[in-house]
C-alpha cells in the first residue's frame, strides 16, 4: 500500500518524487487501505508544502516494541521549516496553523483528520520537529502476529 502510493504521489512541479526507503521485510498489520492513502497523501502533501524552499521528503518504515507489544511504523520525514515545541505542542489540533503568514495555504484540519482516521484503526500519530531542520511525522499500527 504505501510503496504503490509513493510511486504514484504527484509531488508539487519542480520537487523530486518522495524517497521511499523499503523495508527489508513484510510488515503485517491490520489498516483499511483506504483511510491509509488517504492519510499518506495528507502527510506526504503536508511534507512539501512546509518544505518550501526544496529538500528531500523520505518515507521509511520503523518497528518497535512498546508495553510489551510489537508495532510498526510508517514515517514521512521533511527537510522544511520545523516547529517550535510550542507548535509542535498543538500539531494534530483542528484548525491550528503553525505558519501564521498567509504564505503557506491551507485550513488547519489536515493533521487533525489524519490522527481521527488513525484512532479509528486503532493505530497512533506520533511527530517530531526540529526548528528550521525538518519534521517527522509517523503513524504507528500493532503487528499481526
């Protein structure tokens, strides 16, 4: 599902496509394909519209373990403009926009959709952000044994 989708994310003109970096093995677990897509075309949109002056955006896979359990991660990295833990703070909220300019469109609801389908899967939005470097964001679902 996300390797098909990246191949196919048409990225603003003049940026290069998202690098996909595989995983060097199946990572099961149970998502409605659709909500996925529609997550990831979210994030990976979010991912060049807070990077506007150009760098890599990246998708790779991460696996953990957490209370004893095994999950796995799907995670969209920026090379952009970051957050402030202020910001940072408030990401996922309806309607809050960290570029407060005007310059960068949008309505604020978009990660906020995204962490509900999340919940809805039962899976978890985590981020992570570094002021003028970039911003991480990962959805996270428990493996199927």
């Amino acid at each position: 599902v996300v390797s098909h989708l990246v191949r196919g994310f048409g990225q603003p003109p003049e940026r290069t496509p998202p690098v996909l970096l595989t995983s060097p093995q199946a990572l099961p677990v149970n998502l409605d394909q659709a909500k996925v897509r529609q997550m990831l075309i979210n994030l990976l949109s979010n991912a060049y519209k807070y990077s506007p002056n150009g760098g890599d955006v990246s998708v790779y896979f991460r696996r953990e373990k957490r209370d004893g359990l095994e999950r796995y991660g799907v995670a969209v990295e920026d090379r952009g403009l970051g957050l402030k833990p202020d910001q940072l703070a408030r990401m996922g909220e309806r309607f809050y926009r960290a570029d407060k300019s005007g310059h960068i469109p949008g309505t604020g609801l978009g990660v906020s959709i995204v962490k509900e389908l999340a919940e809805l899967m039962g899976a978890q939005l985590t981020y992570s952000s570094e002021w003028q470097v970039g911003t991480t964001v990962t959805l996270w679902f428990e493996a199927v044994p």
